[in-house]
C-alpha cells in the first residue's frame, strides 16, 4: 500500500470516527463538553492529514 493509500484509509476512519461522535452529541442533545472536545481533536487530526496528503500529490 502506497503512503496515499495509507493517508487515504485513515482519513476513511477517522471520518467514521467523527461520524460517531457526532451522533453521540446528536443522542445527548448536543450537551456534551467531552464530545465536543472529541469532536474538535479528530476534526485538527483530519485536516493535518488531508494537508499531508494535499503535500504528497
């Protein structure tokens, strides 16, 4: 696997990561400081990624 393939399947999970996050604010009716916060980390992590693989091409 390629380093972009490799960028590419972790930018996939944390996607779904956020994905599930996102619900469990949906769920806790958006009330959750610790989701947020969660929700906030793996947002900064997506965007590094994507910079790093923007970089690579």
């Amino acid at each position: 696997m390629s380093e972009q393939e490799q960028l590419m399947d972790n930018l996939l999970n944390v996607d779904l990561e956020i994905i599930e996050y996102v619900r469990g604010l949906h769920e806790a009716n958006w009330d959750s400081d610790s989701l947020k916060q969660k929700v906030g980390d793996l947002l900064k992590i997506r965007d590094e990624m994507v910079a790093k693989l923007m970089d690579s091409t």
